[in-house]
C-alpha cells in the first residue's frame, strides 16, 4: 500500500520550464518502478516517462525526448519530472505512478490524483 501525491502544475507560457514531483508515504519507494502517465482533454491517458527503482533506466515517449527529464530521490521517497521547453499540446493531467516494471512491459498498481498543466500559446 502506498499513497501518491503530485504537486507543481500550473498555468506556464509555451516554452518555459515546470518541475512536478510525486512524493510518496504507507511505504518507500526503494523497489518500485516509478513513472509519469497524462490525459489530455478528450484523449485517453497516455505514458511520459519512467524509470526503474535506482533510476539508473529510463524511459519517454518520443514526444517528449530531450525536453523532459524523469529523476527520483528514494531517500525523499520522491520522483520528479523536469519539463522544458512547454508546448501547448502537453496541456494534459498528470499523474505519478508506483509499480513492478518500467520501461516496454511497465506495470503499474498505484497512482496520484493528479497534477494540471497548462500550457498557453
């Protein structure tokens, strides 16, 4: 059992810079595949990124390559996601997810509420 809570979304001009982070409480994070997931507005919820339980392996969809960046402290119990150069298409909800494995065959059994990002052009 572990709870998930994500914090800094925000309104954010086209090519500026958001940092969100999921910090997670019932338990460590330490084994724990962690990822980021967003649903955009009439889209079904696709994933960003993740990372397996050092972090030492890291997974985006191509959309986002060279613009985000997935990182975790385990010691904060904390994983965040360094967002740059914004486009209004990543105007999404997104959510922080604790799991077995990530990367192509990642499974997830735990999730935040949620975090907007807004994007204007």
């Amino acid at each position: 059992q572990v709870q998930l809570v994500e914090s800094g979304g925000g309104l954010v001009q086209a090519g500026g810079s958001l940092t969100l982070s999921c910090t997670a409480s019932g338990r460590t994070i330490t084994t724990y595949a962690m990822g980021w997931f967003r649903q955009a507005p009439g889209k079904e919820r696709e994933f960003v990124a993740d990372c397996n339980w050092s972090g030492s392996r890291t997974y985006y969809v191509d959309s986002v390559k060279g613009r985000f960046t997935i990182s975790r402290a385990n010691a904060k119990n904390t994983v965040y996601l360094q967002m740059n150069s914004l486009k209004p298409e990543d105007t999404a909800v997104y959510y922080c997810a604790a799991g077995q494995v990530a990367g192509p065959d990642r499974k997830y059994n735990y999730w935040g509420q949620g975090t907007q990002v807004t994007v204007s052009s």
